[in-house]
C-alpha cells in the first residue's frame, strides 16, 4: 500500500504567495522555537518545513528535544539547559542553509486510503455536491482523482491536514460543528482534506468513511499518516468497508 | 500489587507522570502533572524516582481505602487530607494500614493535590507514559478519571525506613492572585501596541472553563491588529492565544497539539507549574521577560529541583 516516491510530482509554479524571502525565527516561550517559512497555507513552504525536520532528525543536535512540523512552520523544542539559544538558532540556521542549496526534495510515502463515500458515512456528500452543481459521482471522482500532500498532523492525535481539493468541490465548514464525528470520517474544510483519527467534535463537510485505523496509541508510530506522506483515496463498497472492519476486529 | 481501592472518584482524579514527550508531532498532546513541581515532591518524600506517576485530585478530591499497608505522601495545594478522619500533615511521609481511610476535605489553596504511592503506581506505559489523556482515551487507568471501585495498584518496594519532611521554606504558596512571567512572542507582532499593553497591565480572571486542556480568562479585550487567526502551527502548554473576541485562553498539559488563533505570548516554563494550580475566580497578571532571564528562571528552578532531594528533612 505505500511505497516511496518523490514529491517533485506537486510542481506548484505561481503558488509563491505567502512565502517570506528569509525565514522568521521566533520564540515560542523558553522551550521551544518556531522557524516560519511563510503565512498561507502552500506547498513550496510545506516542502521548507520538512525538509528542515528531516535535516535536524539526521544532525542529532543535542538539547533539540522534539520538532513539530505544521504547514508553514517548524516548532523545535529545546532544553535551554543543555543548549544555548544563540547556539540552538546557529545550528538550525547552518542546516537551513544547506539545505536551501542543495534544495533536497522532501520524499514521502504514497499511501492509499479506501473510502467508502456517501450515505450514512458520508452525510454531506449531497451537500458538497449540491453546493457545486455536481452530482455525487463527480464529487467522489474529483476527490479520489488525485494526490494530496499531508501537511501536518494535529488537533487530535493522527489527525491528518492534506491538501488541496480541486475547486470544484472545495467548501466551507459546518456554520455549527457536530458534537461527534465517527473516527474514520472523510472531510472536507474549504481546499483542505482530512480524516478524523479518532472520533471528536468537528465542523469539516463529511463525504465518507475509511475503515483504516489512524491512531493507535499501542503502536510506533501511532499514526498510519506522517508529514510529507502523499495520499490518495480509492472508493470502495459499502460491503468491502464492513469487510475490512470486520477484518480489524478479528 | 494493589494498594489503594477508590471508594469515591472525586471531581476529576486522573493518574499522572510527568508527561508524555516525543509525540506532538503525530498530534498526541504532553500531558502529565498541571504541577510538577508538586508531583516530584510527593515521589521525593517516599523515594520514588521523580517520574512516577502518582494521583491528581482536581479541587474535591476523592476518597481512598488502603488495600494493605503502604506508604504515601501527598503535596500540591492545600487540600485538607484526613486518615480516618484525623487530620493528616501534607509535604511528608505516611504511614497508612490495611483499611485505612484517606479522604480530603476543603481546598484552602490552590487547585490540585498530587498523592504519591511508595514504589510509583502501576499503569501501563503507552507511548512513554502513564499519564492520563482523556480525551484521547489512553493512559492511566482505562484512559479516564478514576471512577467508585477502581483499583490503583503500585509496583513492589521495600517499605520506608525513613519518614521525610519537606522544609517550610521549599514548600510553594498557592496564591489566588498570581504573577506570571510572559515571553512575548511568537506572534505579538499580530497584535496593536495598545493590545499588547493591556495584556501586560490588566488582571485577568480565570473563568468556569478551566480544566486540564487550557483556562479562558476573564478581562480587558485585547486588540488584534487586523486578524485573529492564523494558519494552524505548533502549541505547547503555556502558550496564550487570543481568539477574535480579544479574551486570552492560556493552553494547558492536554491541549490540542496545534491551534490557529494567534499566541500573544508564552508563560515561561517554572510560572506553567504555579498556573497549574490555578482555579476559577482566581486572578492572573502577565509580566514580561526576557528570553535570557526566562532561561536564567529555568535554570534557578532545575537546580532547585535537582537540590529538593537533599532539602528533605529526616524526622526519625
């Protein structure tokens, strides 16, 4: 189901917007550093930020406890006892660096998520679809059409944010979320796409339902989706997804 | 080993460690002690290693019977805690017998008591830790509060030759009016010069929404210079963001690991401990400091927790 693949397939000329000419480092507190490549959500600032995370992963930097790659920004929690700041921002500057001049690639997985859309999974399928004057099929073939990018994951644990939807079916959230959203279920907020990884209250326009498991707390990694990963959706029945639950729970 | 039976839950008990470290970045948020400082305490004063997990009450704390004999100490704010009903002294070593009933009574200080159990509680590690995240269901016991029945079983020591005290002078005061220092930052930028400075002189008030995910503050509106959001980047706890109506949210131990309002500033890392112990209608004012003399707090603090084991005072 995954294999390894350059992201190079996400040319994205004239996406440029938002992306700063240098990038900001700036204090999140006296443990942690943020490092902003850029103020909207692109993948030419995205593909900055992991690059970056892999970078630090492979320098080993003593006193860099964790990092926390998100759209547009790069947060690196440090233990100011065991590394200077001064020292902490030349280390990461020097990477930054390097790593703008030899421009690597930020190389994910592809994994392939199977959705069962619409109905009872995916209650708003109509709406999106209504929304564009599309039909339902189209809407599940513009989604399962391509690729997207994940770009981060958070709010709750495994949570993937990927983009971007085509136009055509891009739409806005709930004016009023949802108390509950089954984990498994397939949203779209505005040209983004993302999987609840574990049932939460939640706003996002839900077009389907993957019986994959996204977090699991007893796994490591406990998230199927890291940043980088590039995912696409493959519809399926409404009997292979029970199948495949039925598979899990055995 | 079980060793202690709970025999009423309480308002919101959970089983803590000093949190859950290397996993923001796949969402799961760090969790652990609101109070830190008051969980290695109480691991001290029964020779645990400071990491154990122990118990957090959260204002009306429960009511435990011991399942045999142990030893236990309990620290963090004043909770009035009985054995048998007869008072019993917080920040040092206890000796409770098989049957014996420990319960608390008022909260005359702070928000959250800390109960330490010779040889540490015994809850599975997930991803690292013990700590409860119940809102992600995992950790502690079955991922939630403790509920009536619930069996809190601790891992094998010798008993305590030692009775440990904890000294006046080290044992921190839980004030309902706070003074927390601020680094200003990351996104302060975002905001007017005035907002800024009302942040910094106004007293604001801690609101019914408090728990162990983040506090919403009561006070002068903050102004934003033109937006209040942001494209959603990294949160840790301490971190105070300012959504649209101008009213900060200071983001605690179980917050969402990311967050897309805009963070005015971040309290520095020894000032997290005291918020911790904060409760609704206390008061909250905001000083600011530098990165060098935030780092310079940090490092007095370490060294006063590296110094608290030798500072206990042996009473028999």
């Amino acid at each position: 189901m995954s294999q390894r693949a350059t992201s190079s397939s996400f040319s994205a000329p004239g996406r440029e917007i938002g992306l700063y000419a240098a990038a900001r480092y700036l204090p999140l507190g006296d443990c942690a550093l943020l490092i902003e490549f850029g103020n909207t959500i692109n993948p030419t600032a995205n593909r900055k930020v992991i690059s970056l995370d892999q970078a630090i992963a492979r320098a080993g930097i003593k006193g860099i406890e964790e990092t926390v790659p998100t759209y547009r920004s790069l947060l690196v929690r440090y233990d100011p006892t065991k590394i200077a700041y001064g020292q902490l921002i030349a280390r990461v500057k020097d990477l930054e660096d390097t790593m703008e001049k030899s421009s690597p690639e930020a190389i994910g997985r592809v994994v392939t998520i199977p959705v069962v859309y619409g109905g009872e999974y995916g209650p708003d399928l109509g709406f999106v679809a209504q929304c564009h004057g599309l039909a339902e099929e189209q809407v599940v073939k513009l989604h399962s059409g391509q690729k997207y990018r994940v770009y981060m994951l958070g709010f709750v644990a495994g949570f993937p944010y990927m983009g971007e939807v085509a136009d055509e079916i891009a739409t806005p959230r709930l004016e009023t979320p949802r108390v509950k959203v089954p984990a498994g279920s397939v949203g779209i907020a505005e040209k983004q796409t993302g999987i609840y990884s574990c049932e939460a209250p939640g706003g996002w326009r839900i077009i389907g339902r993957t019986p994959l498991r996204l977090f699991n707390p007893h796994q490591e990694p406990p998230t199927l989706l890291e940043p980088g990963d590039i995912v696409t959706f493959e519809p399926i029945s409404e009997n292979a997804f029970k199948a495949s639950i039925e598979e899990q729970t055995r | 080993m079980k060793v202690l039976k709970v025999q009423k839950p309480g308002l919101f008990t959970t089983i803590q460690d000093l949190g859950r470290y290397g996993y923001l970045r796949f969402g799961v948020p760090i969790s652990g002690a609101m109070d830190k400082f008051s969980l290695i305490a109480a691991n001290l004063l029964v020779e645990n290693d400071t990491n154990d997990a122990c118990i957090e009450t959260t204002l009306t704390g429960p009511e435990l019977q011991a399942w045999e004999k142990t030893q236990i100490a309990i620290t963090g704010g004043d909770c009035s805690p009985k054995i048998n009903n007869q008072s019993a002294p917080m920040w040092q070593t206890l000796t409770v017998q098989e049957g014996d009933i420990v319960s608390f009574g008022r909260m005359e200080s702070g928000c959250r008591a800390y109960i330490s159990i010779r040889g540490g509680i015994d809850a599975p590690l997930i991803l690292g830790s013990r700590s409860t995240y119940a809102r992600g269901k995992f950790g502690g016991i079955g991922g939630r509060q403790l509920k009536t029945g619930d069996l809190i079983n601790a891992f094998d020591a010798s008993s305590l030759e030692t009775v440990y005290e904890m000294p006046k002078e080290t044992i921190p005061q839980f004030s309902s009016n706070l003074r927390i220092n601020v680094l200003l930052g990351p996104q302060a930028d975002m905001f007017t010069e005035e907002g800024v400075e009302t942040f910094l002189s106004s007293q604001y008030k801690v609101t019914l929404e408090a728990d162990r995910m983040g506090y919403r503050l009561e006070g002068p509106i903050i102004d934003h210079k033109e937006r209040a959001d942001t494209v959603s980047d990294g949160l840790l706890p301490g971190a105070i963001q300012v959504p649209k109506n101008g009213k900060p949210i200071l983001i605690m131990r179980d917050a969402q690991t990311t967050g897309g309002y805009l963070k005015i500033a971040v309290a520095s890392t020894p000032d997290i401990d005291a918020l911790g112990q904060a409760k609704p209608n206390d008061t909250i004012e905001f000083s600011k400091v530098t990165i060098q003399e935030a780092h310079g707090k940090m490092r007095e603090y370490n060294e006063l927790l590296c110094a608290l084991r030798e500072k206990l005072r042996k009473t028999n």
